[in-house]
C-alpha cells in the first residue's frame, strides 16, 4: 500500500538523498510540521514531546503501516563510538529482516558497515538494519507524531515547483 508518507518519501528522496535530517525535514513539511537543525537538533526536539511520542519499533512499524509519520534515529553521542553526526530516517513499514523499513539520506559517501560488510547509503524503503551499525540498532529510538495529515496545498505546490523548475 501506498500511504501518503511512502508518497512524501517518494517525492523528497531525489533531491534530500544527500542529508537525512535534510530529507527528514522536507517529509515532515509535507505533512505541516516543522522541524529545523541535523539529526541531533530534531531527535532532541521530538524526545522532549512537542507533538510526538516515543514508541517501541513494533508499534513503530504498525504506525507507519497505518500512514503516521515516524521517525527514528540516534544522536551522534549515543553511537558506537560516538560519530560527527547523528542519523534520522523516515518509516515506511515493515518488518524487514526483522527490523522496520525506511527512507533515509545520508552525509558523506556511501562506505561498508564493518559490522556486516553491507554498503551504508541513502535507501528507500529498506530495513533500518542496512542504515544503523548492528552494535547500535537497539539505541534506535523511534518517535511517531501525533496529528499526521498531509498538507495537500503544500504537498501539491511543492511538486509542481519541483516539476516546472526541473523542466526548464
């Protein structure tokens, strides 16, 4: 099924594909919500409510089966060793090899997990698994918000621009 975030994916994945709190943000939009910094910034702000609500990557995965935005994510000090950059990256459902599916950007170039020698960089619609280091996919957290209806105007302005500039 094609819910209206796998839309929302679809649409801001070509041009977020570079920066996952990039992308993140452009998908949240979409649907009304604003949300600003790198993944540090918006996991910091959605843990602390403001519209979210944290939730365990069962429900995680039933809530975006169900078409409510969900993020998930780990700040950069949280992960094994601690990085330059925290991850974000936008569920789409699932499970896949156990784990939630998602879109996700991402920093940098793509590089091999050492944990399963897999290649990290961006995805669609595919296990969180191939975007989190092994060591650290139970610091996962996932955060689904409260009130997600796609903002139609926004969401169709926004592709008719992308259409017409990218035509030119």
């Amino acid at each position: 099924m094609l819910t209206e975030i796998k839309q929302a994916c679809l649409h801001r994945f070509p041009g977020n594909k570079t920066d996952c709190s990039a992308f993140v943000r452009a998908v949240a939009l979409d649907f009304g919500i604003v949300l600003t910094g790198d993944a540090d910034d918006i996991l910091e702000h959605i843990s602390h409510g403001n519209g979210w609500e944290r939730i365990d990557p069962h429900l995680a995965v039933k809530s975006a089966d169900a078409g409510i935005l969900v993020i998930g994510g780990i700040k950069s000090n949280e992960q094994s060793p601690p990085v330059d950059h925290g991850h974000v990256v936008v569920l789409s459902g699932g499970p896949d090899n156990g784990y939630p599916k998602a879109y996700w950007g991402m920093l940098g170039t793509p590089h091999r997990n050492p944990d399963n020698n897999i290649w990290i960089m961006p995805q669609e619609d595919k296990s969180v698994s191939l975007c989190f280091h092994h060591r650290d996919l139970h610091k996962v957290k996932y955060y689904r918000h409260l009130d997600t209806k796609l903002d139609k105007t926004f969401f169709d302005l926004s592709k008719f621009l992308h259409s017409y500039f990218l035509n030119r």
